[in-house]
C-alpha cells in the first residue's frame, strides 16, 4: 500500500509534492478528489485542482461521500491513479467513510497500487483514530464524539504543528498514556510516505514516542 500522511500543501515543490510526482507523471496522472464533507459548489475542489495544475495535472475526478454520493461513479474513483482525501471536517468524513463502507472499497484501490494522499482531515481518517485531537481542542469538544480512524496503519499523525508547538508539553503526556503507539507531529509541507509498511519521513517531523520526543 502506497499511503501519503500530509499535513498541508502551501510551498511548491514540498519534499511530499515531490516524492508523490517521483511516482506518477503529472501529465498522464487521473486524481481523484474525495472531500471531507460535500462541496456543491467545488470551491476547495477546485483549490486541489489549481494546486495539483502547477505540477501538470489535467485530468480529475470529483466523488462525494456525502449528499452527492453515487456509487455508479466508484469505478471512475477506482481508475485513479491517485486519490485526494481532502482536509476539513474529520469527524464528518470519518462518519461518511463508515455510512459507505468505504474503507473496503479504498483498500480494493490500495491493493491494485493505487497512491492514497490524506491532507489533514484526510491523514486522520487513515489512522487508528484521532484521540489527539481532544489535545488540541479540549476533551469537552469531543468527549461524545467516535474519533476512530480506518487503521491503514498503526500509528498516529497530528498535522499543522507549526500553530501546535505550544502543545508539545501535552502531546509528550498524551504519548505516555498511549505509549502502545508511535505519533508523527508534522508541520505543513512535510509529511510522511508509507510504501508496504516501510516508512519515509518527508521533511522534518517530529517523531513522538513512549513520552519521548525521538527527532
């Protein structure tokens, strides 16, 4: 499996950009677009496509989890070469992956070598839940909240730690307590490649571990 964790895209050419257009030619590549929530008007797809332009991508395709779901359009998805999970709403997008029991269905893309790219929200959602999240927001937001992932892997990643690194004191006692469980803190523009279980680190990231920051 072909797993991309990504906090966010906003510097051209970032080492995750990079390695992801090391494995695919941008100008015969078909991206497909999955949003954490719907987009009827298409203004963060939209944003993607601008984004993944710069590099030579033409051809996309669009698919909602959500009030625009149609499971007629899951072959197109699966004939991707690549598939966007958007940033957002993670708990709604973790609720619209278990409605559609989609996870079987991005394995089936996974299985047949298919690269799987998660910003944000969409890095979460790979994860075996994303409990770090009452970290950063409190436990009160989320106490009645399910915040478990689809476990593609068996470690935990926090996205955007360049408006976090206040927190490193808290994610060091949160590791202690989940100590089952390596965590990748990782700021925009850097990330994480997992090719078969062998993981690349993008950048510079921060690996957390046992209550003990190890990078």
């Amino acid at each position: 499996m072909k797993l991309f964790f990504h906090s966010d895209h906003t510097t051209f050419n970032n080492p995750v950009d990079k390695k992801i257009f090391s494995l695919l030619n941008p100008k015969l590549a078909r991206i497909g677009y999955i949003p954490s929530v719907s987009d009827p008007t298409r203004k963060y797809f939209n944003r993607t496509k601008d984004w993944y332009k710069k590099y030579g991508v033409k051809n996309y395709q669009y698919f909602d989890l959500g009030e625009e779901y149609n499971e007629r359009d899951i072959e197109k998805l699966l004939s991707c070469d690549l598939i966007h999970l958007s940033g957002g709403d993670t708990i709604e997008f973790a609720k619209n992956i278990k409605k559609r029991d989609f996870k079987k269905t991005l394995k089936q893309f996974l299985d047949k070598g298919g690269i799987l790219v998660g910003i944000s929200a969409g890095s979460y959602v790979m994860t075996p839940h994303f409990e770090i999240k009452r970290v950063v927001y409190t436990e009160e937001v989320y106490k009645d909240e399910d915040l478990q992932g689809m476990g593609l892997v068996d470690f935990e990643f926090l996205p955007h730690l360049q408006v976090k690194r206040h927190l490193i004191e808290k994610f060091i006692d949160y590791s202690k307590i989940n100590e089952e469980r390596t965590i990748y803190l990782c700021e925009d523009n850097n990330g994480i490649f997992v090719d078969d279980g062998k993981i690349e680190i993008l950048g510079e990231v921060l690996i957390l571990k046992n209550g003990e920051l190890i990078k």
